[in-house]
C-alpha cells in the first residue's frame, strides 16, 4: 500500500503593511502548524490588527475548542511582524515552541551588545523626531523617519509573551529556540511528521556580519544634548531610575555607543530619514531566514533580510543549492528592492514557481512593491498571490481574510 501524500498549505493573512502566516502540514492523521509573524505597521492597516489575530487563532482553534499551534516563529522585532502578539488573546493559545533569532538571547554577549545598540539607536531618533514634532519642524521626510524609528523600537509587550517573561506569555509553558544555534547540527529541526525538516539558515553569526548588522558609527547618531530647542538627554531619560545603570558599570562597548549618539548633529531631515533607513536595515538583517523541507519540496521563508543577509548565503554553494530548489517564496521585505536579490530571481531560483506578497499601499512607500521586483517574477513565470489583486489560478482566498497555496508531496520511496 502506498505511503499517504503529504498536504502542505501556506495561507497569508490580509493584516495590511505587515507578516501573519500559517504552514499546515497533514500527513493521514498527523498534523503540524507553524505560525510565522503576526504584526502590521500602524500606517498601512488593511483591517484592525484585533480583528486579524481572532481570525488567526479563530483558525487555530479546532472543534473541541481548544487553540493550539506547534511553533510560533517570530523573524525579527519589527512591529510589523511581531506587534499581534501583545494582544491579549494569545493567552489562550497553547504554543509548543517559539523561534526568535539569536540576536534576542538574553545570555548571549554579542546578541546583547547589538540588540542593546539597536533598541538606543530606535530610542533616541524617536526622541529628536518627537522633539522636532513638537517644534513643528516635522516634514514628509522626518514623518517617514518616525514611521521607521516605531517600528524599530523594542516592542516590549510582543517580545516578552513570546519570550514568556515578565508575567505575559501563552496558555502553557514554551520552549524557546534562539537561531541558529551555535552547534551547527541543531539548526536542522526535525518535526514530528517524518521527512519535514527545517534548515535555519540565519541571521549569520559571523562577527564580521554581526559588525555589519551594528548601526555604524556614522549612524549612532547624535546626544539631544545640544539640541536648538533646549532639551537635553537628562530632561528625558529612557529609563526609570531603578533601570538605570552607573556609567563606570557599563562596558567598552555600550560606553563608546552612548558617546556616539548625538542625535542633533545633523538636523537635516534627509540625514534623519537616512539615519532611521541604516536603523531599519540593520534590524531586518537579524531576521530569521529558513527553508521548511517537506520531504524534498522546499519552502522559503527568510523574514525581512535585506542584501546583506542574502549576499552571506548566497556565497555559499550548499545554500545557493538548497534556494535554488525552492518551489514556494515570501517575498522578503514587502517587495522592496532592497530585499530580494537580482541573482536569486534572474539566476538561481528555478522558473514558474509560487510566491506571496504580504502588503498594502502605505502613501510614504510609494516604492513598495518595486516594480522591477514584480515584473522579474512575473518575466520567469512565478505566480505572486498578493491581497490586493484577483486570486490566481490554483490559488485560494476567504473574503478579505486571507489567501493560501497549496502543495501535495510524495514522500520517498
């Protein structure tokens, strides 16, 4: 008797300018879900964010009422792919594991270091463009910088339910995955179904990648020490006072990053968006970048990296091979055309293949999607399920909902 057929379905919820995705895969009466992000940027909302969590977990509930998802994955701290999980709803969902990269491992001296310079470098930009806001000094270009600066910012309530600390967390105790590990062997993750794995390809912790991921010292940016209005760093300080760490504690490090961030050197507003872009990028190039391996037919999901984070594994030919062979792309970035790179899709990616779109049109993005991105797809015969355009041929749609792909695999043998 044959083996049963694998089922695999990829759905796309319509949350707006954000990541919210599910991966269903059904071998006879096995089951395995994933839940990769669940966030939207607060400019380009399809639909309210609450009412797009209850449909997710409205998803993930079964008959009996009980909701439960094998892994969250979370990419990366931007808002758009984490902020759903502050909502209180997930509370009542159980969660077996939650993946975030490693750059969020509290008991990781590097990760510390570059997440510590991330979350100052998002606070003290957001601080200047409040202050010029409220010297009504703001244009087009310092509101995109905002924009950028809040969804860089740590989103703190997100971040501990799915680290489950600080009181907050999900229906039952989690294990937490911080990737790629170390140990090379444990970044191939087996699932309960056989023959579906999962490469963890990055973010990379090569130090001389972890250094590009770093706001470079050209962009820690300015002390609101001098700033034209009159207020100063220690008029609004960051922390409370029981946070607050003496500065002969602090290492090298932190030291050399606090005396770089003088935020009001370059006023301009075209060095405050490009300040808040170098920001924006630095964070996407910590996303979680994987392949799901469903018996051979492989899936690619790599969160928000931009060309950085591609061009690490692009050097490497056991990768180049594994993302050659990718029958399914989420499309990185929105469609940006800082993301996706020319080589992957005029190159190695294979013709007339599956890939997903999750966007909407935010005015300040005019840009996003690019263009050139869209008509390479289109140009080698891949077809882009987006929210906004009639469903394609052999695809599926619920209402505004969401839009979901679907894949049959033989397993071996």
């Amino acid at each position: 008797m044959p083996e049963a057929k694998i089922e695999v379905a990829v759905r796309m919820y319509h949350v707006g300018f954000g990541d919210a995705f599910t991966i269903t895969v059904r071998r006879a009466d096995a089951e395995w879900r994933m839940l990769v992000d669940c966030g939207v940027h607060a400019q380009g909302q399809n639909r309210p964010l609450t009412d797009s969590v209850a449909t997710i977990i409205g998803d993930l509930t079964d008959d009996a009422g009980r909701a439960a998802v094998d892994v969250v994955v979370a990419t990366h701290r931007h808002a758009d792919h984490i902020a759903g999980f502050a909502l209180d709803d997930w509370a009542k969902v159980e969660v077996g594991e939650v993946w975030v990269p490693f750059v969020e491992d509290p008991d990781d001296p590097d990760a510390t270091t570059l997440r510590t310079e991330q979350e100052v470098v998002a606070d003290r930009l957001h601080q200047l463009l409040q202050l010029r806001r409220s010297a009504n000094s703001a244009t087009a270009s310092s509101a995109m910088a905002m924009g950028m600066a809040v969804n860089s910012r740590g989103n703190a309530r997100a971040t501990n339910r799915l680290l489950s600390r600080d009181g907050l967390g999900f229906a039952t105790p989690h294990r937490v995955r911080y990737l790629p590990s170390r140990n090379n062997r444990q970044n191939l993750i087996a699932t309960p179904i056989p023959n579906v794995r999962v490469h963890i390809l990055g973010p990379s912790r090569d130090p001389e990648f972890i250094k590009r991921m770093n706001p470079p010292k050209s962009a820690r940016w300015f002390a609101l020490d001098d700033y034209t209005d009159g207020h100063t760093a220690a008029d609004t300080p960051l922390f409370a006072d029981r946070f607050r760490i003496a500065a002969d504690t602090l290492i090298d490090p932190l030291l050399d990053a606090q005396r770089g961030l003088k935020l009001s050197a370059r006023p301009d507003d075209t060095s405050l968006l490009a300040a808040a872009s170098i920001l924006e990028r630095s964070v996407n190039n910590t996303s979680l970048f994987f392949v799901l391996d469903v018996a051979g037919t492989k899936l690619l999901f790599p969160g928000d990296a931009q060309y950085g984070a591609w061009q690490h594994l692009l050097e490497r030919a056991d990768i180049r091979r594994l993302l050659s062979e990718a029958i399914f792309y989420k499309i990185g970035h929105h469609g940006s055309h800082n993301a996706t790179p020319k080589e992957f899709i005029e190159n190695l990616w294979a013709d007339n293949k599956q890939a997903m779109l999750p966007w909407h049109p935010v005015q300040r993005w005019p840009s996003i999607p690019d263009g050139h991105l869209i008509d390479a797809l289109h140009q080698h015969g891949h077809t882009v399920v987006r929210a906004d355009q009639d469903i394609p041929v052999g695809a599926h749609r619920h209402g505004d909902d969401w839009s979901e792909v679907r894949f049959e695999v033989l397993p071996p043998g």
